[in-house]
C-alpha cells in the first residue's frame, strides 16, 4: 500500500484551502474552489486503486482476476458532475455581484446595499 496517492490529495486540498484564503477576485476564488474539491476525485480514485487490477466491464476476464471497485469509480464521476454544477453555480453568482457591484472584489461587494 503506498501513501503517495493520499499524500498528493492533501496537497491539493491544502494548495486549494489556501488559494481560498488569500482570494481577492471571486474568480480566483472559484477556481480555487475547484482545485480544491478535485483533491476528492484523487482521494477516492486512490481508494478504489488495486494493484494489477483490470477494469470490471471486460467481458473475456477470467474468473478470479483481480478487478478495480467499479463503485467508487461511479463516485468520482457524480462528484464531478457536482462539481460542474456547483462552479457554474458560483460563476453565475460572481457575474451577478459583478454586474451589481461592478467589482469582483469580495471586500468591494460588502459595500453594495439593495
């Protein structure tokens, strides 16, 4: 069992966590929201990994052959299309302060009352 995949995945989360942090632009900040999420789909591919395993769809492997967890793949997959869902949701809203406010600066929106 290697350490390598889990390791990788808290590295993005944190390189994400701290792009959210220092954000000034609510683009950048989606962005890095993105990244952030992407280390889940590393994390939970990582779960899913077997060593020497082939994919479980082929219909000439042998009984007993070692085959990868076809569940936590279908996991990775809706977790991207939330994460589609979810940025475009984000951007929309970035557009929408923007037109309002005229700014894309989080601290510059506070100031916008209506």
């Amino acid at each position: 069992m290697s350490y390598l995949p889990y390791a990788v995945a808290g590295w993005i989360f944190l390189v994400g966590i701290a792009g959210i942090a220092t954000s000034k632009n609510l683009i950048h900040l989606a962005v890095c929201l993105t990244v952030t999420q992407s280390s889940s789909y590393v994390l939970l591919l990582s779960v899913g990994y077997v060593k020497h395993g082939v994919a479980p769809i082929f219909l000439g492997t042998k009984l007993g052959t070692t085959a990868v967890d076809p569940v936590v793949q279908a996991l990775t997959l809706t977790d991207v299309v939330v994460s589609v869902a979810v940025i475009g949701l984000i951007l929309a809203l970035a557009l929408d302060a923007h037109r309002l406010s005229g700014t894309v600066d989080p601290d510059g929106i506070a100031d916008v009352s209506g």
